[in-house]
C-alpha cells in the first residue's frame, strides 16, 4: 500500500440542498466535455438535467445517434440509456434556456453564445477559454478562489444581465493552481516552471489524428503555454475593491501531448519566497485546509493528495479517484536550480472541466447567486 496524505476540507456534509430541483442545460453535449456533463447530470440531487444541445448536424437528433458516446458506464447505464432517446434542441436560448447553463462550446461558438444565454437570464458556467480573462468574468475553482465569485455583481451591472458567466480555468492550469495554491499561501511564489504531459481526450473528439498520437509526443498545444502564463496568477489574485489582483509569480510552461487516454501530468519546479525545504512545502500541502466545500455534492473528499511512493502518482493508477475531482501530487524533492520540484497529475475532463463547472454551479447555488 502507498502512504498518501490528503488536504481535506474538514467539514461535516451539511444537509442543505435547494427547494427543489433546478433545470440545466448542457450545450455541447455531444462532445467529450459534454457527455461528462450528461453522465454527472443524470443522477445529481440538486439539477435536474432538462435541455441537450451541440451544433446544428446534431439538432434534431436522439442523443444516442448524435454522440459517439466515449465513456464506460458501469452504475450509470441506465441514466445514459435514460438520455439515448432525448432530441437535441438548438444551441440557442429560445430552445435551451435553463436557470444553470453548462458549456462545453469551443471558445469562437462560446464567444458569441454564452452572452446570449446570458442575457437571457442564464447563469452560464463555461469551459471555453473566450471569456476567462475578463475583468468581471470569475475563474472559479471553489476550495481556491470562492470569494471571486463575487465579480459576477460588476458584471451584471456592466452589463444588465440577470443571468452572467462564471468560466473554470484551462485544464492544465487547474491542476497546477490548486498545488499552488497552499504555496502561495503558506511562502508565496516566485517562479513557476512546468513541463505537461496532457491527455489525448484534452484536444476533444476526434482530437489528434492516431497517426500523430500513437507512440508520439507532440510538442506543442496551439495557446495552451501562454494559458499556463496567465491564468493562474488570476486565479490566485486577490479580490480587492470588486477587481482581481493577480498574484505576481512568473510561470514558464511547455506543453505537450502525449499518448494518454485521460489525465494530465505535469513536472513542476518551483521558487518560493524564504527557499523552504522539500519537507516544509510536503507540509504546506498536507495540512492545506481548502476552503469549506463539503456541502457541495461534487466536492472530493480531497482536493489534493500527496503521494510518497516513489513512482507516484500515475494516471493509469490514480486519476480516477474521487470521481476524478482529486489534484495529485508525488516526488517533492529539492531542486537545484528553482528551490522544490514535484509531479503533479489530474483529471482534465473532471477536475479541469465537467466535474469542475458542477462544483462551481454548486458554489453559485449556494451562495445566492441564481438569478
Ligand atoms: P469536443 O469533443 O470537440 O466537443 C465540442 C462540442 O461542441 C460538441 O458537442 C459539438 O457538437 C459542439 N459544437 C461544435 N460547434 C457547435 C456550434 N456551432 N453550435 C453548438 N455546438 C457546437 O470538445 P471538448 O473536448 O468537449 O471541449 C469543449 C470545450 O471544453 C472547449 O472549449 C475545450 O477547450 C474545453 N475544455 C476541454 C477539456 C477536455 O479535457 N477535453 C478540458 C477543459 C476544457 P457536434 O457533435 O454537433 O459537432
């Protein structure tokens, strides 16, 4: 057995859930994004799964025939075969209003579509990268940067929606800020420089041609650095005067594809302010207490776990624990040149997108934010 130790968030489950069940939509749906959504959605006890949509050749369509269904099924067969007869409606708000819109559009359909939805009164929450950088657009992981959710009141009075968008970061982005997160809070951080080894089903379905994939490493996904570049430091900033601050650090990525079904791996070197030890930061990590989540039906039981076997963690092994909601990190050890350095691996279609946007929908339910 492998020693790990996990950063849980402490709390007892409370029993709070909303009156009743609330209508979502999924645009998207067919894709792999998408049918995560649809397989988390079928039995969730606080959404009830209303509206599916994805482009215009799916429109019309029973789900079954749309979507080349990717995932294995095991308890959730009857949930899927619930949904193989539902037609797909049009990806606009007319068709596919709900008070909770889940988006897995690609960013150039979610830049025109998701203030639509919007406007029309949705609480979008989206996995496009189209509108993450915004000012007033939240870039949400909840055991993180909760209290950013907040920035939703100055959209909404930019821009007179009832509705708005909250957005989860890039996938590999994910992974890395919630390690960072416990660092920049317990030492801060300098200088961040990460090397990802990403999962095939990052680049979606039928996403890189099998000839390139198999037995290959691609060196290059098209924006994917200059995301690692930005997005954490918004993620870590801080809300202050109804804007976010970034965290000054400076991250240098280099990203790559590599013949994995699903998960992200990333090596990160690390300088932190004060140089701490391996064991200081093993510390930082294990005794981080994310904030309060446990009332949220999507939240792990640990956000982060931390491995001590030396050949940990593995995609093949791990990533799937916890529903694939679980930050694993392994190998913390000294590094010569940037102070610490670890392996760092998570699930990019749970933890960095489906499972993720849930959990946000969650939070925003939560906290008052429905419209
Ligand atoms: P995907 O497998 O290619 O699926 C794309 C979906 O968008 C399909 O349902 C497709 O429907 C639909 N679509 C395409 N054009 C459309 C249009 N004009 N109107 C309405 N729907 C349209 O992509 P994915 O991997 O699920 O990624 C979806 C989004 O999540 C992207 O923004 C991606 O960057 C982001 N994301 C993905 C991951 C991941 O691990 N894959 C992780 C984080 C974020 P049809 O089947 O009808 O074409």
């Amino acid at each position: 057995m492998q020693r790990t130790s996990e950063s849980t968030s402490g709390a007892t489950p409370s029993a709070w859930q909303p009156a009743s069940r609330i209508p979502v939509s999924v645009l998207g749906a067919t894709g792999v994004v998408g049918q995560r959504f649809v397989r988390r959605l079928a039995q969730h006890p606080w959404f009830e799964l209303r509206h599916l949509a994805a482009s215009e050749k799916s429109t019309g369509k029973r789900y079954a025939e749309a979507c080349s269904w990717r995932l294995a099924l095991h308890g959730d067969d009857e949930h899927y075969a619930g949904r193989g007869a539902q037609v797909l409606v049009p990806c606009t708000p007319e068709a596919a209003a709900a008070p909770l819109v889940f988006s897995a559009l690609d960013s150039a359909v979610a830049r025109e579509l998701e203030p639509r939805f919007a406007e029309a009164g949705c609480l979008v929450f989206s996995n496009a990268s189209a509108y993450r950088m915004e000012n007033d657009v939240p870039l949400l992981i909840p055991e993180v940067n909760a209290e950013h959710l907040a920035l939703l009141v100055a959209q909404r009075r930019r821009t007179g929606w009832s509705g708005g968008i909250v957005c989860n970061p890039n996938c590999t982005a994910t992974i890395l800020s919630v390690a960072l997160a416990p660092l920049e809070r317990a030492f801060g951080i300098e200088q961040v420089l990460v090397t990802s080894m990403q999962a095939l089903s990052g680049a979606g379905h039928p996403g890189v041609p099998s000839l390139d994939a198999a037995g290959n490493v691609v060196p290059f996904i098209r924006e994917e650095e200059e995301k690692m570049a930005t997005e954490p430091q918004k993620m870590l900033g801080a809300l202050r005067g109804g804007a976010i601050e970034p965290a000054p650090f400076l991250v240098s990525a280099l990203c790559h594809r590599v013949p994995v079904v699903d998960g992200h791996t990333e090596a990160v070197s690390v300088k932190l302010r004060g140089a701490p030890t391996p064991q200081a930061v093993r510390e930082a990590l294990t005794t981080w207490r994310p904030a309060v989540t446990s009332d949220l039906p999507s939240a792990p039981r640990a956000t982060l776990r931390v491995h001590d076997a030396e050949d940990r963690p593995q995609a093949r092994l791990d990533v799937e624990s916890e529903r694939g909601m679980t930050v694993h990190v392994g190998r913390i050890r000294a590094c010569a040149v940037l102070g610490v350095k670890m392996v760092l691996l998570g699930h990019n279609a749970e933890r960095g997108a489906a499972g993720a946007s849930v959990l946000n929908a969650e939070l925003a339910v939560r906290q008052g934010y429905l419209a």
